[in-house]
C-alpha cells in the first residue's frame, strides 16, 4: 500500500469497508483529505486537492505545505493552536494560495497521527473550501461599514485622512463646523485644518486624528471640546477618530466624526444658571450661595483668613405686597438687588436667599469694613423710595453679622448663627445691624428659640412639615425590614433639620403638638399605602418626653391607631431613655396600653442619658437603639467597642433586639455584626429620603 492510499486503510478499518467502496468514497468527496510527515510535508492528499489548489496530486506529494499557504507565518499561529489544543484542531480558517496565485479560504479540521511505535508522525486532517462563503462575508461587512459611516455622517461632519494624517475628505457639515473648503483643506495635515482646545481651561488638546494613528484604536473624547474657526465663530463639539482598515488590516486612514452640541451647551449653561440664580433678582439663590461659604470656610479652616458673613431681611416688605400685589413686591426686589450690589466688592458674593431674605459674604475682610459696608447698605436701603402706581413706599433693612474664622462651625452653623443676629436686629427696632456674639457675651440662647418657636407655628399655617423616613437594616440573620419616620420644615426654600427647632418645641411646649401631626400624617401615609398592598415593614414613630408626660396622649394615639386601621404589627414607637425615665409611670402605663394593642417600642439613645441597665427590667420594650456617640467609633475606639458590646449582650439576655445608631462609615458594619448586632442605621446605609408630605396627606393639624 504506497501513501495516497493511506485513507483507505483509515476507512476499512474504521467503517469495515471494502477497498473498492472506500476508493469510492474518497474519489467523490469534495472535501479533501489529506496528511503531512512530522517535517511539514505533504506525504497524502485526496483527489478533490486538485481542483482545490490547482496543483496535481503529484506535484503536492512531497511540497512543504507552507508552500501554498498564501501568509507562510500563519503556519506558526496553527501548529501553536493545534499544540494548545492536545493535537486536536476544529474549524480553522486559512487562506491557501492557488497554482494560479490567487487565493482560497479553506476550513481545516486535523489532529496528530502516530506511528505503529506511538511516536509522533504528522498531521492528518480534512480541508473544505470556504472561499465563496468568505468573500460573501466580506462584502457585507464591506457594505455594512459604508451604511455605519453613511449613516453616522448624515448630521455630523465628517472628515477623513490617509495613513499620514493628510485630509481626503471633509463632508459639507465638517466644512461648515471648521470653515475649510474641501479643495483647499485637501491633502493638509488634520491638524491644520482641525485643533480643537478645552472647554475648561482654553488649552490645546489631543487632536483625536493624530491619537488614532498613533495607537492604531479608535478614539473618543466624551468631555465637550472648542473648535474657534478662522472668522471667531465658535463651536462646542464632541468628536471620535476610527482607524480604516483595508481586508489585510493594516490601517489606511482615519475617519473623524465631529457632533456638533453647542445648542446644547447652551442650552445647559443657560439651566445651570437658572438652578444657581434667582429667577426674579438674578442674584445667587440659596443653594449656590451656601457653596460659596462652604468654600470661605474651607479657607478659614485651613489658612486662617478671615470673613464675614452678613444676613439681611428687609423690614416692612410684607406691606407692599398687601398693598401693590407681588408683581410690584418682585419689581421692587430686583432694583433692591442693584442697589445692594452696587457696594459689593469683586470678589464677594450676594444673594437672594429667599423672600424678602438676602445673604452677602465678604470675602478676606476683617469685620470692621464688613461693618462698613453693611452700613452703608442699611443706610442705602433706609433712604431708597419706591414708586408703585403713583404711590411711594419705605423700607428698612435689618443685617445680622457673622465673622468666618478658623473656630468657625460649618454652613448651617454659620448661617443660624447669622440668621440669629438678623432676628436680634429686628427685636432691637429693625433697621439696625447686629454683630454675633458668642452666648456668654451677649446673644441669649433664647432668642433663637423664639424665632424657632415662630417658625415651628408658621410651619403649621403653612404646611411645611414633611416627613422623610430612613431604613435600618438587618444584621446577622434578622429578618424583619424596619424604617424610621423623620421630621422636617420644608418652606420650599431651605430643609430644616429637626435639631434646629426641637429644642424651640421642648421649650415652648410645642412637641405634643408636633407628635401628634406626626403620628396622624404617618398613620394616614401608611393607611393609604396597605389600601394598596400589605405594609412589609416596621414603621418607628419617635415619641417626645413632654408627649409622654400628657396624660392623655394614650386615648388620643388608641383612637388614631383605631381610626386609620394600620395593621400593628408594622407600629413601633420610640422613646428615649432619658424621657422614659424622667416620665417611668406614664411611660410603662402607655407602653402596657399600647403593646396590649399590638404596637411595639424601642427604647431609643441608650446608653448617653442615665444609663442604669435596671430600667430595662421595668421598661417593656422589644428593642434596643444603641447611641450613636458609641457606635460612630467603634472601628477605632476599644471603649465604645466594649461600651456596644455589653449593651447589646445584656439586651439579647433581656430578649431585646438591638439597633446601632449613625452607621456612618463602611468599617463600623463588619464590628456590629462582630459583636451581634440586630440592626443598624445610619447614613452609611441610607440617608434619609422624602416619605410623606403635607401635600400628599392633607392640612397641618
């Protein structure tokens, strides 16, 4: 038997041929059979391997097979393939070369072969011509490129270059956009024709054109860039570069998409100003203003300098609003607006705050010219007439001061504490201006508390309670979803903490009141909510010390509880424990009444007012909220470590579940579940979020 008739053998052996219906087969096949020795030469090829190479069959016994490769290296690539495979290779593509030069794809599938001793002897596979489905293939990714770019091209400029970076082409918008005409911009370099710089700090940048090349991938800058044309028009833009391959892969150009988004700039220019500005004076709202002393405090932290923070809240304007309606009282605030401006220096902030309330900081200014120019603003404003429909109208200003340093507190510290001295302005006789002092030196705690105490009425006039809520979590194998109801004062022009008003509330009894809106918006929110699903969690509703000192807040939290029908088993109310024990009888008389309803209670802030575990036996709560001045540290603070620790472990001993109040950073989570902690809650785990308004729940109680 010579070495083409070797597939024969293969095919008696294997399918119990005779010779004569083995020939047969083979001599038919259009796909071709052949085997090459362990040094690379063709030792067998089927009859098909004629027609498919141009070559007889006695010309390929005996040929290196690299020889009809069409890329000779591509014969490395497929010994390494075949290797890493275990001598087994499945649909490999390769371009053959024909006798006549021209080339052909085929798919090959091989594996090696041994000897009669197991020795390695070569390879033997099976060749199929893939040539007509290849060039199918390449036509349509060939006429699909052309539709991408086509259809990429319609709104955009497009400019192309050849493998040096030279223009070939610019499409009418790339004209438009870079102000080149085709026959002039031809044949320049890109970066002749296109320099785009940044839109932030006006420097040249990468031309996209040039990266492309130089890395061979495509490019794309999804910051917006400049392009000024040679008569100053300018153009914000977006643009990418893709390489151009030809069937090799080898690069032959670049195609540069330009996407013209000025309008859109524009357009988000116009909405940052308008999200920074007050509509109606064109100053600075609230929020922007607040960055502004963010950043002077900053300064004052770190380098000392010193500012000055002036509040101001125009005396009388409610009168003209009565009187002339608000479009004279809008009218009258923008030339207010100029006139105030008109004593600020470059470089101070002024704005509207809110109302008739405006803010001005004064930057690297010691306090006696920020008292100056306050002055100077109180006497412009006292001395300013306003005519509305032949009427004339006067107006005072009162301007509480502040002096930013580096003992000041934060934003919101700053600005109370401004707000403060505005409020002592106006108790003085309004018109005046007043400096903050510290508390032992002249500005009582309670005149703040009593602006508080206005505000928390105003609060309920007009609707500007809401509620928020946020989640607390469960830990090591809890499963119950709890969440906790929050308040907040939202006039619509800033969102008030509760720490800035209970204090006021405690003081001038208003926390029954409050509680009681509280606990009827929150039963009336979830009532709503079971209407149209089941609740799947616990709702905490806090309780004051003053509610539970009310002798009868029980009937009226049973008759709410009772009237609004939400299931109990999703109530839990909170108490302190420095309220429970300062009211125990009341607290254990409602406790008992409210859990015989089916409500539940934690005893919240455990562990930073008296402290004294034995309260726990008489107090019958279901939880235990852990302070949060022990748990903020725990990661680093060995004390409040084992502080945690035993009050968690004597409220599992008692059978409560205990929650870990101000999880604030990521590195307290792995330590409460360390110790055995139920729950945690804090900004880390969620900050509190919009629950329930007065808008979706009715009036103000």
């Amino acid at each position: 038997m010579n070495s083409q008739d070797l597939p024969v053998a293969n095919l008696l052996s294997l399918y119990q041929l005779t010779a004569q219906d083995a020939e047969l087969i083979i001599q038919n096949m259009r796909d071709t059979l052949y085997r090459v020795d362990e040094t690379g030469r063709l030792v067998y090829v089927s009859p098909s391997a004629e027609e498919l190479t141009g070559y007889s069959r006695r010309e390929l016994i005996g040929m290196v097979v690299t020889d009809i490769y069409m890329y000779p290296e591509k014969r490395e690539e497929f010994l390494e393939r075949l290797k890493t495979g275990n001598g087994i290779l499945d649909n490999y593509e390769v371009e053959l070369r024909h006798k006549k030069g021209h080339g052909v794809w085929v798919l090959i599938n091989v594996r090696y072969f041994h000897d009669n001793h197991g020795k390695l002897a070569g390879i033997e596979g099976i060749i199929r011509d893939i040539t007509s489905r290849k060039l199918t293939e390449q036509a349509l990714d060939y006429e699909r490129e052309k539709a991408e770019v086509t259809l990429k091209s319609i709104a955009d400029g497009v400019i192309t270059t050849d493998v040096h970076g030279h223009i070939e082409y610019l499409n009418p918008t790339a004209t438009t956009i870079t102000g080149w005409q085709l026959a002039a911009a031809k044949g320049m370099h890109i970066e002749t024709v296109y320099h785009p710089i940044s839109d932030s700090e006006l420097l040249q940048v990468s031309n996209p054109v040039t990266e492309c090349l130089r890395t061979g991938n495509s490019v794309m800058f999804t910051n917006i860039r400049l392009l000024t044309r040679q008569d100053g028009r300018e153009f914000a833009i977006r643009d990418s570069a893709s390489p151009i391959r030809n069937r090799e892969g080898a690069i032959i150009g670049v195609v540069l998409i330009i996407h013209d988004v000025t309008h859109i700039r524009d357009m988000s220019q116009q909405l940052a100003f308008q999200a920074s500005h007050d509509a109606h004076t064109g100053l600075l709202n609230r929020r922007a203003f607040e960055q502004h002393v963010l950043q002077a405090l900053e300064a004052s932290h770190t380098q000392g300098i010193q500012h000055v923070l002036c509040y101001m809240d125009l005396d009388q304007f409610k009168i003209i609003n009565d009187t002339c309606g608000h479009i004279a009282g809008d009218t009258m605030l923008v030339q207010l607006a100029h006139t105030m401006q008109s004593f600020v220096r470059d470089g101070d902030t002024i704005a509207r705050l809110g109302g008739d309330e405006f803010g001005l900081l004064l930057e690297n200014c010691p306090l006696e010219r920020g008292l100056e120019i306050a002055e100077e603003i109180r006497e412009s404003i006292a001395s300013f007439r306003f005519v509305w429909q032949e009427k004339m109208f006067e107006i005072g200003i009162s301007i509480g001061m502040v002096v930013l340093e580096q003992s000041s507190g934060d934003v919101t510290d700053v600005l109370s504490k401004a707000d403060s001295a505005c409020f002592i302005a106006k108790d003085k006789g309004r018109n005046c201006v007043y400096i903050y002092q510290d508390e032992g030196k002249g500005l009582s705690p309670q005149h703040r508390e009593m602006h508080w105490a206005h505000e928390i009425q105003r609060a309920f006039q007009e609707n500007y309670f809401c509620l928020y809520a946020q989640d607390i979590v469960p830990l090591n194998g809890a499963s119950e979803r709890h969440c906790e109801i929050l308040l907040r004062i939202n006039s619509g022009e800033e969102l008030v903490p509760p720490m800035a008003f209970i204090p006021a509330a405690e003081r001038y009894s208003l926390m029954q009141k409050i509680d009681r809106w509280v606990i009827q918006k929150t039963l009336l929110q979830l009532a709503q909510m079971q209407a149209m699903q089941p609740l799947d969690r616990i709702y905490s509703i806090n309780l004051s010390g003053s509610t539970i000192a009310d002798a009868g807040f029980c009937n009226f939290l049973l008759s709410a509880l009772g009237e609004y029908g939400v299931p109990s088993q999703n109530l839990c109310f909170e108490i302190t424990e420095t309220a429970a024990i300062s009211n125990l009888t009341n607290a254990i008389r409602l406790i008992g009444s409210v859990r015989d309803y089916g409500c539940q209670f934690a005893l919240d802030d455990f562990g930073c007012g008296l402290s004294s575990f034995s309260y726990l036996k008489n107090l019958p709560v279901q939880y235990l909220k852990i302070d949060g001045s022990f748990v903020r540290d725990i990661h680093k603070d060995r004390i409040n470590y084992s502080m945690v620790s035993a009050i968690n472990n004597i409220g599992h001993v008692m059978g409560l579940k205990t929650i870990a109040e101000f999880v604030e950073s990521p590195a307290i989570m792995p330590k409460l579940r360390e110790i055995g902690v139920d729950y945690a809650q804090g900004n880390h785990i969620g900050e509190p979020q919009p629950w329930a308004c007065p808008s979706a729940v009715g009036g103000a109680v």
